[in-house]
C-alpha cells in the first residue's frame, strides 16, 4: 500500500529525514519508535504533505500513486489519514458541521454523492456511541476546551468517520489515562482489516500491549536503524534506546 | 459551513472575473452630468415631488456647498470628481411607471436571474420563502411584490418615492429626524440628491409576518446612487430587514453614499441585516465602489430595541458606522460585524451606541479580517450621557490576519457621563494558523475550502444573527471574498 524509498526531508534547511525506506502492505499494521528528535513527526507530515517539509530526495508511492505530486487534500481524499500529535482547536466551527464538511470533501473526491443531513446524523450518531464519544460533544467546536484524552478520542472519531485505508497515527497514545488509551486502542482495532494497514509512532511500548503490531521499526537520526516483531519494543523498553543504536553501531 | 459543492463552484465561478461583473444595455434617462441647483430640480420633477420635498433637497444642498469632505478617516483614496458624476438615471421603461412584474423591461429582468434573484419565481414562492423583495435598480424601484399581503396587516412597504407622494405627513415627520440633513458631507449630498430607497411602516402591535427584503445594484456607469431609507416600527411592532447588494464591474470608481433612518417606538424591535457585496476593484485595486453611508437609528421609545447586523465583503472603500441612540428607558441597541478586506480593499466602520435613557445596554461584536493588501479599521463611540444610569456596554472587537501585508486597527472611543455606567472593552488580534489550514486540509478540505471553515467558525458569532436565507449567502461570501488570499 504505502513504500517509501530513500526518503530524505528537509525543514527549514535542516536535514532531518536522511533515506528512509519503509514499504507497508494492506492488512499489516507497524509501529515506529524512536528517541525524541528522531524524525517521527516528520515522516508524519511528509507523508501527510505538510507544508515546509521539503522532499530533497526519494520517493513515496501509494496505491501506486507518486503521493509526493498529491496536495495534502487530495492524499486524504486517497485515503490517508494522520491522527495529529496536538490535534488543533478551530473556534466556532462544530464537531458535527466539521466532521460533514471533511466526509464530503473526501466524497466528492472519491466521485461519490454527497451525504445529506439527516443520513449523515444517522451515520454520525453510530460511529460516535461505537467510540463512546458523548454526542454533546459533536456539537462543540472542533477540539476546543477539549482534554488532552478528549482530543484524541475525537481524533479516533474522525477516523471512523473518514474511513481512510491508511491511517498514520502519531503519538495518539501520549496524554492518555488507562481508559483513554483502550478506548483509542479499540478504535484502531476496529479500523484493522485485510484492505487497512497503519502507521503508529510512539513513545512507549504501552500502546502496543493494546494494539499488537506485525512490525516494530526504530528510528534515529532520520533512518530505520532496526526493524523487528513486537519483541523489539519490548526489548527496547528494557534498554533503551541507547542499546539498539550501539547495535547499530 | 462553507465547502458545499455549490460553494465550491461558486468559487470557481469567480475564480477569474468578478461573478456579477456584467453590464446590462439598458436606455436610461439621465441628469446632465455634474450637480447643480439645475439638476436637483430635473430630479425631483422626474419623480413628480411636492414642493416640500425639492424645498428639502436645496436647501440641503445649499447646507452641502459649504461642507468639506471628511478626512479624519485612516482611509486612502481619490476623490471623486463630483462635477463629471451623473447624479440620476432610471430604466426607460421604468419612468412609465410599471404597474405590474408584465411590465418590466425583460432585460432587466434578465438582470436579475443573473444575480440569482428570480423575482417571479419568488413572488409564487413567496409562502415557501417569505421574503417580499422590493428591488432598486440604478435608482427607481421597479418592481414591489407582496404588497397584498403586507396591506392586510397595515404594513407599508414601498419605494420612498411612492411614500414620499402617498404618506407626506409620515415621510415629513420622520425624515431626517434620525440623520439630520447636515449631519455630514455625505449624508447632507444623499439629501440634495437621492432618488429612491424604501420606506417601511409597521403599526403598533404588528409583527411583520416575513422579512423584508431589498436588492440594491449599481448599473450606469458614472452614476452615484443615493439611496435613502426610512424604516418606522410603530410601539410594539417588529421587523426583520434584510438589505443585500451585487454590483457589475467597472473601470471607474462609483459612488455610493446611501442614508438609512431606522426609528423605534416603545417595546417595538427593528433587526437590520445587511449583506454588502459590491465590487471591490481588481487584484490592483482599479474600480470598486466606495462606500459612504450613514445608518443610523433611534431607539425613541422605551423598551425599543434594534439589531444591525452586517457582513461586508465588498466595496474598494467601506465608510460605514451604523450606529444606535438609546434615547428609551431601557432600550437596547445591538451591533454585529463581519468586515472582510482582501487585495487593496479599505474599510473603516463600526458603530456609534449613545446612551441618553436609564438602563439602556448595548453590545458591540465585530469581527474583521484582513488579507492582501488590505487595511481594515474598527472605530466605535460608546458614549453614555449624565442621565443614563445603569447604563451597560459590551464590546468585543476581533482581527483576524491573513498574510503578512495586511493591516487590522481598532478605535475605540468611550465617553462615559455617568458613574453607574458598567463598560466592557475586549479586543484580540490573531493571524490566521497554518496549523488549523493543516488539520483541515489533512481531512480532506482544499485550501480554500479550510479557509472558509476557519473564517466562518471566527465570525459566528456574528453569522448566527443572521437570518437563515442570508446566512447561507453570507457564509459562500466569506470563502469567495478571501478567494487566492493564500497559497
């Protein structure tokens, strides 16, 4: 589904990202780990296309697509999605009305009619009580006064609602409590299927003890320095991160 | 929310000309060119005056020949050669008098399903959709529909020109008691010149079963228009008005300098929404209208109450401060404000609140957004008079930028006489986040389609005042209007 080669990023004239290769098939879900400053957000965002993340080198490929000549609308529209590390607050626009806008745009990216109100509340309505997300909360501005818990869990709504084939999900583990973390847990569960695959990029191996992954990769100083099954994050948790770049070394 | 399918194509629309960038063939009738004692007489003989009336229109423009054009304004911009300017031209067809929709010119009627206003489907529509349109087009009304309906209930909706001939002693009594006619340098001209606008009469204890609604458009070249509008609710009356402009582009500045008189009895309420898309020149700053007005009401009554509510996207320059005097014990004057300025665009407006009766409130919310190049001022005046006690004021004044070659200036001014007087001062000025354009396009929003989200969730507080069939409108304008302001 998703293969990167020699992917080198810079930000603002520092390089960060230096040949990075990683290929994702459907059905497969994989984990990157890495200290802090190793480039986790970065691959997130390069792949989202961010703006300011230049592409100096390398290629990504999507569905066979080059992704690298997609605006950032048009790779949600081919089925990416990224749960945001610090998902923003937008003043005044309601969750519902956001969450409407988003699904049809991505219809109508998709050559798809659009959904009209009431199948859309319907629609809504069910993903919302899957995530046990309280449906008041639909009707707040996007992610404003949210906790950092609600936050994410909202991120695992738009999820369920978008319905993307990718989903690269950067630290949506961090800030959570143990309930949280299960309910967004549940969530990428759920999204698992033979036609989905995901990215997660984490701290911890916490998450993990949740939502099993078939690959572990380690990331430092802009390359995967170590791939590996979910023994890796374990082993990582035992020594640090310090232990696998000697490795490497 | 902004990113429908038909926003989105109505972006595109616009994407290379100005969407009602048009011009209509039309004969007209107009002025010799200039202003003169000369064509203040042709006018008002055109339109068949009593003698009060062309004695009212020289002796303001007697009042206007020794007044200067303002220039205390933050605005820039040429002054307008008032002698090369046509002071009245009406459709041909239209100074006959059209009795009826039959009678209009098919042109013009031609006109108005290009601005999206079908006027007969509308008039058949009209227990679907409730609004009564009464269009000014250059400057004679000429068509008014609902009539019917509206007489039932002893309401009086029609061109000024006609009140001005049917109800003299209304017209004589309220005209000019709200803006006076050397108010100001506009206003004091609007007075020697205008040639039509509406008049509204709503008796006591009626509350107007639709709202009322106002297309204005700007079509000769050269020509100012000066619209006047005279709107009475009675004691225990209420009304909702609507007023909504589209204007074809032109090379050369057109003048707008309207003068709108809103006056309120006891427990009565006028709420005023104003939709104001004219054209605002090209990328460059060429063409555009500019905007002179002066709103204003009285709030006579006790207990009265009225709302302004304006979305105001369009224009090259914005001079505009509808304002409220609360002369009622306890009357309540209210101000909502979207101002978006995008390319060369110039707006200065607000408000005035003065407070003269007890425990009278006011609220101000302004919302002003400025991209391009543009330069966007709030000023307002607070001013409670020795008598007003308890009086309260709330005002919340907010910039949003987007770009880094625009400007947002706030001016307030508060004048308080009376110690018991409670006043609330917020402001903030932010820049637009490429964090949230990121989030929005990350879920599939294009940039302008993000763009519209952000600026509508900004605004709302505003939108949610608007009447549901213009917040529709008003919510597509916000996106069009900062349309290629990023990217």
């Amino acid at each position: 589904m998703l293969e990167i080669k020699d992917l080198h990023v810079e930000v603002g004239g520092t390089g960060i990202l230096k040949g990075l290769n990683l290929t994702i098939n459907a059905g497969e879900v994989h984990a990157i780990m890495g200290p802090n400053g190793a480039g986790k957000s970065t691959l997130s965002y390069a792949i989202a296309g961010k703006e300011g993340y230049e592409i100096t080198k390398g290629s990504v490929t999507f569905k066979g697509k080059n992704f690298l000549a997609l605006e950032c609308h048009e790779r949600a529209g081919e089925g990416l999605f990224l749960g945001m590390q610090y998902p923003v607050e937008i003043p005044g626009v309601s969750n519902m009305n956001f969450l409407k806008t988003a699904l049809n745009s991505i219809r109508r990216y998709k050559d798809l009619p659009e959904m009209a109100a009431v199948e859309f509340l319907k629609f809504i309505r069910s993903k919302a009580s899957e995530l046990k997300m309280d449906i008041e909360m639909l009707k707040r501005s996007v992610n404003v006064g949210f906790s950092g818990g609600e936050k994410k869990r909202n991120e695992m709504v738009q999820m369920a609602v978008l319905e993307p084939c990718f989903a690269v999900l950067d630290e949506t583990d961090s800030g959570l409590d143990i309930d949280a973390l299960r309910t967004v847990s549940e969530g990428i569960n759920r999204f698992r299927s033979p036609e989905n695959a995901a990215l997660i990029i984490t701290h911890y191996q916490r998450l993990l003890d949740y939502v099993v992954p078939d690959f572990v990769h380690i990331l430092a100083e802009g390359k995967i320095v170590k791939t590996g099954d979910k023994d890796l994050a374990l082993y990582l948790e035992e020594h640090g991160y310090g232990a696998i770049e000697n490795d490497a070394a | 929310m902004v990113s429908t399918a038909e926003t989105r194509k109505a972006v595109e629309d616009v994407s290379a000309d100005y969407k009602y960038g048009f011009v209509t063939d039309i004969d007209t009738e107009k002025a010799p060119i200039g202003l003169s004692e000369e064509v203040i007489r042709f006018i008002s003989a055109k339109k068949n005056e009593p003698e009060w009336m062309l004695k009212h229109r020289l002796k303001a423009y007697k009042m206007w020949l020794k007044m200067e054009e303002p220039d205390w304004s933050l605005l820039h911009y040429e002054k307008i050669d008032l002698s090369k300017t046509y002071f009245y031209s009406a459709p041909k067809s239209a100074a006959d008098g059209p009795q009826s929709l039959e009678d209009v010119d098919p042109e013009l009627l031609e006109t108005y399903k290009k601005l999206g206003i079908p006027l007969k489907e509308q008039e058949m529509l009209a227990g679907v959709q409730n609004i009564a349109v009464d269009v000014v087009f250059d400057s004679v009304s000429v068509a008014t529909t609902f009539k019917k309906t509206l007489n039932e209930k002893g309401i009086i909706f029609c061109s000024i020109s006609e009140a001005i001939i049917d109800y003299p002693e209304m017209v004589q009594k309220y005209m000019g008691s709200v803006v006076p006619m050397h108010d100001n340098f506009y206003a004091a001209l609007n007075n020697a010149v205008f040639t039509d606008g509406t008049f509204v009469y709503i008796p006591k204890g009626v509350r107007c079963p639709m709202e009322l609604s106002t297309y204005f458009r700007i079509n000769e070249q050269n020509t100012g228009q000066f619209e006047r509008t005279l709107i009475i609710a009675d004691e225990g009356s209420y009304v909702s008005y609507l007023e909504g402009c589209t204007a074809p582009q032109r090379d050369e500045n057109q003048l707008h300098a309207a003068v709108v008189e809103l006056v309120i009895l006891d427990d009565a309420e006028i709420k005023y929404s104003t939709v104001q898309n004219w054209y605002p020149g090209d990328k460059d700053g060429k063409g555009g209208i500019y905007n002179f007005v002066t709103k204003r009401a009285a709030c006579r009554g006790v207990n009265a109450k009225v709302s302004w509510t304006q979305v105001e996207t369009g224009s090259a320059i914005t001079w505009k401060y509808p304002s409220c005097i609360l002369q009622g014990d306890g009357s309540v004057g209210e101000f909502y404000s979207v101002a978006i300025t995008n390319n060369h665009q110039q707006a200065d407006t607000g408000t005035k609140m003065i407070h003269i009766g007890k425990n009278t409130k006011s609220v101000i919310i302004s919302k002003g957004i400025s991209a391009g190049k543009a330069q966007n001022i709030y000023r307002g005046l607070v001013k409670v008079m020795s008598n007003a006690e308890n009086a309260r004021n709330f005002t919340q004044c907010d910039s949003l930028l987007i770009g880094d070659r625009c400007g947002a200036h706030t001016v307030p001014y508060i004048e308080v006489k009376n110690p018991s007087a409670q006043m609330e001062h917020e402001a903030t000025t932010s820049k637009i986040s490429e964090e949230q354009l990121f989030y929005c396009q990350q879920r599939g929003l294009n940039i302008e389609e993000a763009m519209g989200v952000v600026v509508n969730g900004f605004c709302k507080d505003v939108m949610i005042q608007l009447p549901m069939e213009f917040a529709v409108e008003a919510q597509k304008l916000l996106g069009i209007s900062l349309e290629g302001s990023v990217g």
